[in-house]
C-alpha cells in the first residue's frame, strides 16, 4: 500500500505541475466556454434533412386534429401513425417518431425527446400542430372538406419534451465539449505512463523498491483522478455560470463521465504501448478523438445514413445517450446499455495494455 500510495503521490503531483495538463485540460475549456457561451442561447440545432417527419399521433381519425393533419397541404410534411398513448411514447423513446401528437379533449401535447437528431422535423411538427387553433387554418380545413368555417375547438398547445425539460443550445454545447474534453484528458495517462514505464526514466522507475502492480496502480490512480477533477472543473463551471441544467440524476451522469475518463485513459496507455513513441501516440490519439466527436455529431449534425447505426456505438455517442436520457428522460434500457457498453470497452482496452505492456516492459 505504501508503494502505491507513494506512486500515486509522485503522478498526481506530476500532472498538476504539468503546464500542458493544467493548461490544455483545465484552463482552455473555461476559456472556450466563456468565449461561447454568450452566443449559445436558446435551442437551435441544424438538421439538413427535410424529409416528413414520422410522428405518432393519439387522436381520432375523423376527428379534426385527424382530419387536419391528413389533409393534403398539410400530411406531406408528416409520416403519421394512428396509435395509442402508450405506444405513441415508446415511438419517441426509441427513435422510431421524432414527435408524438396527443389529443386530451382541448388539450394538445407535443411529446419529443431532446438530443438533436430529427430536430427541425420536430420543430415544424410544433409550428403545424400551433397552427391548429389558429382562425386560418380552420378556415382552409373547412374550405378543403367543401364546407362553411365555423370554428374549430379551442385548443391550448404544449411542448412536452421527455422529462419535462428542453435543453438550450448551451446544453447541447456543455454535454458534448465535456465528453470530448474528458476522452482528452487520456493524456494524461498517456504523459504519466510513457515518462515514468518506457526510455530511460522508465528504466529507472522500475528500479525502484515498489512492486509491479503498486507502480501500475498508483500511476493509473493518479491519471484517472487527476483527469474527473478536470472534468468537474467544467462540469460545475457550465452550471454555475451558464446555467446548464444537468437533471436530478447527477450521480449517473457523474458514473457516465467517469466511464469516459476510464476508457480515454485505456485507450491512451495501450497506445503508448504500442507506439512507444511520445509524438506518434499523441498524433494517434487525437485523431481518434477527432474521428470520435466527428462521427457523434460533436461537431456538426450532417447525416452518416446507413453507418448512423454503427456510430451510435462510438465512445462519445454512448456517453450522450446515457447523459441526455439521465437529464432529459429517455428509454432507461437503452441508457443502461449504453452504460455497460462505455465500461467493457475501457476494460477491453485495460486488457490488452496490461498483456502487451507486461511483454515489452518484461
């Protein structure tokens, strides 16, 4: 325990003195945060496609929501679904409609899952369904059946996002800059490992009365802590200063960032194993991270189509499904799922450093 808690000691110590660590991984996020965040507002998300949104709708057929929504100006902006309540959320939840449009009497809701996919649909399906219970609207529907306007039912119109909330454009913003920020953070995993296992130093560390695992142990400590505090650094920043709502499952928000930092970390150790080299890891290992955020839509929402499904299942994608289901409400087997997933693919990766890392440093 001494050995490792020396260890531990000597890289945590290390990485907060480290200009590049503090700088790079603490620092700059709070700068790109403050440079942003005043032109974050509100919750706009691009969305290139403009094919009819599937949306699911509990109202009768005949009724005159139904009527309204099949007639011919209006159905061709809507794939619509005739279903139950029930039903017509388990559609959302899974992706299957990107809105669903409820009928209680005169009351009218427009349930939706946040998280930016189908965006824009969602958005036209809201202005459509407000539309509803304007003078205009009812006039033309009247005029489309061959009939006389004679008003249609007042009907008050709600946006009810999944879990009672709809995330700002900062929210989106936070979420995804510190799942990225978090995969850098490996770095320091990478720094700690490479300097104190491999080349000259390396040679001299090993040398030193401290047991194998106990060297391992207390370096991977030092780097794991050192990159969540970073994280937290911008976590409670974000929310402090910006507001950005962060629910009330903290704790598994909190887990899901801390699966991240394992699996950065991993991911950074076993390519200083491989590559042995400082500058090819790090060149290595920011383009995986860019590859990452990329096909996440950490940085732009244009359409992957088929390979949607596969890149569903990058690091970066994992942790945003479980985050935005945590804060926003989304399908919970698919959140705990995605969970799992982030964790067996950091300790796939732990596996094969330590396999690797015993015959090279044998």
């Amino acid at each position: 325990m001494r050995g490792f808690l020396a260890t531990f000691r000597m890289g945590f110590k290390y990485l907060w003195t480290s200009p590049v660590s503090v700088v790079i991984l603490t620092v700059f996020p709070i700068v790109l945060i403050l440079v942003l965040g005043n032109a974050l507002s509100a919750h706009i998300v691009p969305e290139t496609s403009l094919d009819p949104a599937p949306v699911a709708v509990v109202a009768g057929q005949d009724g005159p929501l139904g009527v309204f929504l099949q007639s011919e100006e209006i159905a061709r902006f809507f794939e619509l679904q005739f279903t139950g309540e029930e039903q017509a959320r388990a559609m959302v939840e899974s992706g299957e409609a990107c809105a669903a449009v409820i009928e209680h009497e005169a009351d009218i809701s427009v349930i939706r899952l946040p998280g930016g996919v189908n965006s824009l649909s969602t958005e036209i399906t809201l202005s459509i369904i407000d539309s509803y219970k304007s003078i205009g609207a009812a006039a033309a529907i009247a005029a489309m059946r061959g009939g006389e306007f004679t008003g249609l039912p007042e009907a008050t119109v709600k946006d009810v996002p999944l879990g009672k909330r709809i995330p700002g454009a900062m929210d989106y913003y936070a979420v995804t800059m510190l799942v990225m920020i978090l995969l850098y953070t490996g770095m320091n995993g990478m720094d700690l490992f490479g300097k104190s296992l491999l080349g000259d130093t390396g040679s001299r560390v090993r040398l030193a009365p401290v047991s194998g695992p106990a060297l391992v142990g207390g370096l991977l400590a030092a780097s794991t802590v050192t990159s969540y505090l970073q994280g937290m650094v911008t976590f409670v920043f974000s929310g402090v200063v910006y507001g950005v709502y962060w629910g009330e499952r903290i704790p598994l928000v909190l887990l899901t960032l801390f699966a991240v930092v394992l699996f950065s970390q991993a991911l950074c150790i076993l390519l200083v194993v491989l590559l042995r080299r400082y500058g090819p890891v790090m060149g290595a290992a920011q383009a995986l991270f860019f590859v990452m955020t990329f096909v996440s839509k950490g940085y732009s929402k244009l359409p992957f189509g088929p390979a949607e499904k596969i890149f569903a299942y990058a690091p970066n994608a994992l942790a945003h499904t479980v985050i935005f289901g945590a804060v926003y409400g989304g399908n919970e087997s698919k959140m705990m799922f995605s969970l799992g997933l982030l964790f067996a693919l950091g300790a796939v990766l732990f596996t094969l450093a330590f396999i690797l890392g015993r015959r090279r440093l044998a």
